[in-house]
C-alpha cells in the first residue's frame, strides 16, 4: 500500500492582517485589473516586505558584507529536521535548554517551538516584545552543535531589545534562518522540511512557504 503521510502548512498566511515586525508596513494586495472592472482577468499587486510572515533571513539582514540567500545550497531547505518543544522557562532560550531538548541527537535542521506557539502569538492582532527568543549563548551552542538551519516560531529569532548579537553569531557561521513559523499544529519530533523562499537576487531575506511532513500513524 502507499505510504500516507500528515502534511502541516507552518507558513503564516498574509492578508492586511498579518502580524508584521514593529515599524514595518502592513501587507498590502490591490487589484490592478478585475472581473468586476470589466478588464476579463483579476491582476493583483503585491506590497510587502522581505521578511513578512514566514520568511528566511540572508546573511546581508545584519552583516555589512554578508551575501544574499543564493549563497544556501537547495538541499539545505528540503530535508529531515527535528522539531523540539521547549517549555516556557523565561523569555531566552539558553543553551543549556537547547542541549537538554536536542540530548544526543546532531540534526542538521532544528525548528523550535516554544511558549510563543502555546500562545499563538503569531495569529495575534498586535505584537508582543517578549516573545521567546535565542540567547548569544544558545545559538553559539547551535553552532558548535554543528546545526546549518534553525527556525522558530516567532518574527524574530533573537531578543527584540537586542537583536544583532544572535543573528550576527548565527549568519556569520553561515546557519540559514527560518523565521515566522507556525507549529501549533506540530508535535515534537522528527519531520520532513520543505522551505521554499521567493527567489529574489542579493536579497536580505524573503518570504517562504514552509510545509512538514512526517509518516502517519
């Protein structure tokens, strides 16, 4: 028989109420041309920014000489990963956290979910700023760990008062980031990834539809 498998979108949906990074602009689709217009198709233009919903952040997002998202290899985004779930035990995430949820295991694509899923901060109509994030120490660990892609469900991978630290640690150690997941439909274990950015040129980010999969019971 076929092997069935359970499929989960993790990729936030936009409209113009898409939760967005503060400061950011709002999502935005207007109808250029429009059955009711009379014009026989439905055209649409799109405004957003590079890192609205789901998306990857490019090592040039915080690095002044970092390159764009051209520089990850394809199968990197399309591969085994092991999602964790990390209780709520402050609002970083601290290395030691990350060593006691991953134990022995070394995978090469980790996505964390966390207390900001149990809240389902992501779906939220405003932004909360203490939102889980990494600490410099845990992303450190995923360095060392030898981790190459890492995502969580949360805009932002680091602290919102003090971002550059995490992501400088991460990106100049050439680790892709996935950020804007939703994983309060996914349980702890081992999935299949399939991350799927825009493909812009010498980007800073973009985008992505982000599904998993895993075998059914």
């Amino acid at each position: 028989m076929p092997r069935s498998y359970v499929v989960v979108d993790a990729t936030m949906p936009l409209d113009q109420t898409t939760l967005v990074w503060p400061g950011d602009a709002q999502f935005s689709r207007k109808l250029t041309a429009s059955h009711a217009a009379g014009d026989g198709v439905e055209v649409s233009r799109l405004e957003l920014s590079s890192h609205h919903g789901s998306h990857v952040d490019a090592p040039s997002h915080f690095l002044p000489q970092g390159e764009g998202l051209e520089v990850y290899p394809l199968e990197l985004l399309w591969g085994p990963c092991l999602i964790v779930d990390l209780p709520n035990e402050g609002e970083q995430i601290s290395a030691e956290q990350l060593a006691r949820a991953v134990d022995t295991r070394r995978p090469e694509r980790l996505l964390l979910r966390t207390e900001n899923s149990r809240q389902r901060r992501l779906s939220c109509s405003e932004f909360v700023r203490d939102y889980v994030a990494l600490s410099e120490g845990a992303a450190t660990w995923l360095v060392e760990r030898g981790v190459r892609l890492v995502g969580i469900d949360a805009l932002s991978i680091a602290p919102f008062s003090d971002p550059l630290p995490v992501h400088q640690r991460l990106l100049g150690a050439g680790l892709l980031i996935v950020e804007g997941l939703l994983l309060e439909a996914v349980t702890a274990g081992e999935w299949e990834l399939c991350c799927a950015p825009l493909r812009l040129v010498n980007a800073d980010g973009a985008p992505a539809r982000v599904l998993l999969r895993r075998a059914a019971d």
